[in-house]
C-alpha cells in the first residue's frame, strides 16, 4: 500500500538578500512560513516546485519540504532544519525571529 | 609581514572588478544561479542557511592591526557586527547582501586581503602554526614557505579544476599546531643529516566521512625541490583522482587505493622532468620572500614590576598559566586570546573587540596577530613587562578567559544554527559544556582537554581529533550526538574511536559530566592528562560511564 501523502511547501533563499523565502498560493513569494500554501498531493507539489523554478531572478535554491499542518489549515515547520530556517540561529536574535 | 607587490595588487584588484561585473549580471538575469554559483565561490561566497556568507582568507592566520581594524569595518558596515574566525584560520562573515560583497571585496582589497582560494576545487589558502616565528621549540619560521606556496598555487591554470578542494598545511616546529597530517599535504620542517633544514611531507590526510592520517612520502626534501616536488603530487593527484564520485575525490582517497608505494613511485617518476621546467630553485624564491618575515626588534624591558603584579593578581597568574606560553625570546611571551567566553559562540569576535584586539597588537606585540585553527587570537610577541597591561585590557573588552587548553577551549563548527549543509546544532552544545563546566569550577581540576564538535560527518570542527569529539547528526528527525574518544591533533595524531550510541541534546552533557568524573576517579594522579589516561586504560571505564545501563547489563 502506499503510503499516505505527506503535505508539503516550497521554500528557497532569497537572491538578493540570501533569507529564507516561501511559496504563497498567488506564486508570490513570503518571509512567513505560515503563508506558504501547502501542497497536499505530489502533482501539486511538483507543479508549486516548478512555478518556483521558474522564476530564478528572484530565488536560488527551491525545494519542497515535508510540513505539518494546524486543524485551520496553517502549515507549520516539523523537522528542526525548517524550524532552524523559519526562526534564525540559536546563538544570537538574529534572522527572521529579529524581523518579526 | 608579506605586502603585495604590485602584481599580488592587480590581481586582487581585477578578481573584484570581474567579481563586480558577475554580480551584476546575475542581478539583471543574464546569468542562471548555476552559471554564478561556481563564479561566486571563487570569490568565498556562499549561499548559507539564512543568508549568504562571505568566507575571507587570512593566509597562514597573520595579520596586522590595519588589516584587524577592516575586518572590524566591514562587520559593522555591511555584517551584523562580528565575524566568526574557523578551523581553516579564515574569518567567516554571516549575513551579507548580494550586492554589496564586491563593496565588501574591495575594502579586503584595501588592506591587501581576499577571498579567494577560501572555497572551490582549488588548492585552497595554506594553513600554518600560529605561533610561527614566536614559538620557543621552532626549527625555522614556516610563514615564508606558505606564502611561496600561495603564490604558485594562486591562479595557477592547472589547478583550478582538481577533482576536488585540496588542502596544505606546513609547521615548523616539532610539536604540531597546525594538525598536519588531518591535510591532503601536511609538510613539517625538519633538519636533515648536515642540519640543514628541509621538508618532511606527508600526503593524503583528512578528516571529514573518511578520516586518514596522513602518510609520509617524502622524508626529506631539500629546500630547493619544494615546489617543483609540491606540483608533481599535484600532477598524480590531478591525472588519476577520482571525478566519478564527489565522495571519493580527494587525494586521501587515492592515495588509500592505489597505496602510498605506487603513487610515491609516480610522483617520483614525474619530478625530475618537472623540476627542469622550473626556472628558480625554491631556495632561492623563499629567500626573496623571507625579508618580509624578518623578526620585530625585540627590545628589553625589566620585568620587575611584572613580577611583581604576578604575585599580586591571581586573576593574571591564572590568566599566564593557562594563555601564555614560552616565547623564543626569554623576555617575550605568546599570548593566546580566549574567544570562548564562558557560554559564548567559540570564534565570535564583535568589531568592537576586533579593534581592541588590533590596538593591543599594535601598541605590544610589534603590530602582529594569528588565527588559530582552534578558533582563537593570538598575540605572538609580547614582552612579559607588558603582560600586565595586556591582561587589563583585555579583561576590559570581556576577552581575559584564562581557559585556553581547557574544557571550554572547544572548537566548534558553525552548525546548523548557520550551515546549509549541517545535520545538526553545534554552537549551543558548546555553549552548554562550558556553561556546565564553568558552574561546576571543575575547569582547571580537569587540566588538558579538547572537545572538539562537528555539526555533521564534514568535520569542520575536528571531532575526530577531539580528545573527546562530538559528532551531530540527523536521527529521525531529531538531533543526535556521537561521541568519539581519545583523537589527538598534535604531532601524534590519533583519529578517535566512536565509544557507542548517540546521544540526544538533552542527555550529552549529563553523559559528558559522567565521562569526566570517570576520568577524575582513573587518572593515576593530577599531571595525567585524559588523553593519556585514555591510553593507559583503553576505551572501556569511559565507555562504562558513558552507558552504565550497558554495564550493568553485562554485570
């Protein structure tokens, strides 16, 4: 059987400024995790990830990665590298949880 | 100190203009990230977790209080304020915006300072003993060699495209502080039957998934072979290194499979002929270089009062016991600045800092100062009179920890609280040993130990030199920790072995606490360092600490 489909969301860097960039439904492009727009088959993963691609004047680097998801639909990080990503380093207030 | 020439000026200059101009194509979109990718890592350029990072070499880890005093400039300038100094004596800037690190380069630039050769398949910068030219036990100053080797590895057309990075690191004194043979060349200074002084060179060490110890291929090669012999391994390495697998590129691996014998005999094959095309013997280059290393005037000053505020202060006794070590010169001293503050990110510098450290060096150490591979600063020429001075100004900047050999002296590697390619934290696991440590004042009671701490199987931080080496991985979806025991990264290099299971973030330093009180309860007295306790005893009453459920299982 296979196994069930793990809901996903595209992120990357951005060219510019080198930060930690996420994929909106409009195909526009967030400093918020909780903005991105989830992909909840491989086809539409597949789809958000090549829209991403094609726009490389703006990003470097895209990919999808696993998410989870709160009960109103918010994507949240689940693996601690995206945690990482989506807060900034451990040692200083710096990155994104210094922008908030 | 060695100053560009004009031709070392043009050609920094020119890498920042070209560098300029490809940013600014990649910015307008004639050029893909793939087409600038490589471009940019030629220029130390790297694309990090949460920003881009800028890696600036500083060749053979010396500098002045000019160039100090820029790094400090360009922190504050286009950084966040400080720099991170690494294990390859670089400094290692963390948040830069695309456009402006040609700005960046060109301050480098101002001060005879680059990135280039910080990243690539390129013969990357030399790497030497920071304590060159001051060290007591020094057989000659490795400084001149290593910058005779940078100047025929840059830009040299036939290797800027090797299978894979290629790293050398030289010392010139038989106690190794530049971890030698952890290098795809490691070269020792050595004196040969008449005394005269030549290279031993060892080929094919290296650390990172497949860790070796490098092997000796030559045990003694005359000055004036040097680079000639140097470009012939590389034409071994160059021809038959492997392409097909990133993983197996590098000269340890070749050297591994095809065995030390065959490629001596290759290299030895190909070195006559080299060395006719050759037009200078490398004696001859070196001495053109060694004026620029000429030692400072060393002058004598009464240490009266020195001895004095010694017996006074016991925060600068314990500060000269633990940072300062014999110098050459019977009146100087080397001091080594601590930039593991307890609970702080080991490497950090803040610009502030940076230029207290430059005006300390300018007005007492004849304007010099290293990086060291163990991510600290150094003072290398200070007459013991000024010590005193030394100490309060440094205290004064929060930069007197008098820890330096100590359990919070930990190398650690950026991690993934900044590394694209961590698999796991390093920084904070740092910061809770010496925190720990530090609340325990067990410190000194321990004496000589090195924890050395790699955020992934890359070891960047050295884990596998470690007297005791931690190992961060990605296990399931949580960190994970390996520890390995009983590495050395001194002339007796020992990899060390894995003691079992990891452990998670929360359980390590507990499981270090246990490791050290074994120690304490084994040692045969207190001048029993742990690596030599680890020894005499072998891996089992630590790896008891380590895992008591298993012992008492087996009991």
């Amino acid at each position: 059987m296979a196994r069930p489909f793990v809901p996903k969301i595209i992120t990357a860097n951005d060219l510019l400024e080198g930060d930690v960039i996420y994929l909106t439904a409009e195909g526009r492009w967030s400093r918020t995790y909780e903005d991105a727009v989830v992909a909840t088959t491989q086809e539409e993963a597949d789809d958000l990830l090549r829209k991403a691609e094609a726009q490389p004047d703006r990003i470097v680097g895209a990919y999808f990665v696993d998410t989870a998801v709160d009960e109103d639909g918010t994507p949240k990080p689940d693996h601690f590298r995206e945690v990482f990503r989506a807060t900034g380093p451990s040692n200083y207030f710096l990155g994104k949880q210094a922008d908030a | 100190m060695y100053t560009y020439n004009e031709f070392d000026e043009a050609f920094v200059r020119s890498r920042v203009a070209q560098f300029r101009g490809q940013v600014e194509k990649r910015l307008d979109g004639s050029l893909t990230e793939d087409e600038f990718r490589p471009l940019r890592l030629m220029n130390g350029l790297y694309l990090q977790l949460h920003a881009y990072m800028l890696r600036v070499a500083i060749p053979y880890g010396t500098l002045d209080s000019r160039k100090m005093r820029q790094l400090a400039h360009i922190a504050e300038t286009w950084d966040r304020g400080y720099g991170h100094f690494t294990t390859r004596q670089n400094i290692q800037y963390n948040w830069p915006k695309l456009k402006d690190v040609p700005d960046m380069l060109d301050a480098l630039a101002d001060v005879g300072m680059h990135a280039i050769q910080t990243s690539g398949n390129c013969i990357r910068n030399v790497t030497s003993d920071h304590f060159a030219a001051a060290a007591a036990d020094e057989i000659e100053d490795p400084r001149p060699t290593a910058e005779l080797m940078r100047q025929w590895s840059t830009d040299h057309p036939e290797f800027q495209f090797l299978p894979r990075k290629f790293k050398i690191a030289i010392t010139g004194a038989p106690n190794d502080r530049a971890v030698v043979k952890s290098h795809d060349i490691g070269i020792r200074m050595v004196r040969g039957d008449n005394g005269e002084v030549g290279y031993e060179i060892s080929v094919g060490g290296g650390l990172g998934r497949s860790p070796f110890v490098g092997k000796v291929i030559r045990e003694f090669l005359p000055k004036a072979d040097l680079l000639p012999y140097l470009e012939s391994i590389m034409q071994v390495y160059n021809l038959s290194g492997r392409r097909d697998n990133k993983y197996k590129a590098r000269i340890k691996i070749l050297v591994h499979e095809t065995g030390l014998d065959e490629i001596r005999a290759e290299v030895e094959e190909l070195f006559p002929q080299i060395r006719e095309e050759f037009t200078h013997p490398s004696d001859e280059l070196l001495a053109a270089i060694e004026p620029h290393f000429a030692p400072p005037a060393f002058v004598e000053k009464p240490l009266g009062d020195y001895e004095a505020a010694l017996a006074a202060d016991p925060l600068l006794r314990s500060f000269v016991e633990t940072n300062v070590v014999a110098h050459k010169h019977p009146s100087y001293a080397i001091v080594t600045i601590s930039l593991k503050p307890v609970g702080g990110t080991p490497g950090d510098a803040t610009a502030e800092q940076m230029r207290v450290m430059a005006d300390i060096a300018e007005r007492y150490s004849h304007d010099e100062l290293r990086i060291s591979h163990e991510q600290n600063v150094i003072l290398p020429h200070v007459a013991k009179a000024d010590l005193p001075a030394v100490h309060a100004a440094l205290r004064d900047a929060g930069l007197g920890t008098a820890n330096v050999g100590l359990i919070s002296d930990i190398i650690a590697c950026p991690g993934m609280d900044y590394c694209a390619l961590a698999t796991a934290r390093s920084i904070p696991i740092a910061q809770e040993i010496s925190t720990r440590f530090n609340e325990l004042k067990l410190e000194h009671e321990i004496g000589q130990m090195k924890i050395k701490i790699s955020g992934c199987i890359n070891a960047c931080g050295h884990h596998h030199v470690g007297h005791i080496g931690i190992l961060g991985l990605d296990r399931a979806g949580v960190e994970n920790y390996q520890i390995t025991l009983g590495g050395d990264g001194a002339e007796t290099m020992t990899l060390g072995e894995r003691a079992g299971p990891g452990f998670s973030a929360e359980e390590l330093v507990p499981a270090l606490e246990r490791l050290i009180d074994a120690y304490l309860k084994v040692r045969r007295d207190r001048q029993e360092s742990f690596l030599e306790a680890y020894r005499r005893l072998g891996v089992a009453p630590f790896k008891a600490a380590l895992y008591p459920d298993q012992a008492k299982d087996a009991a």
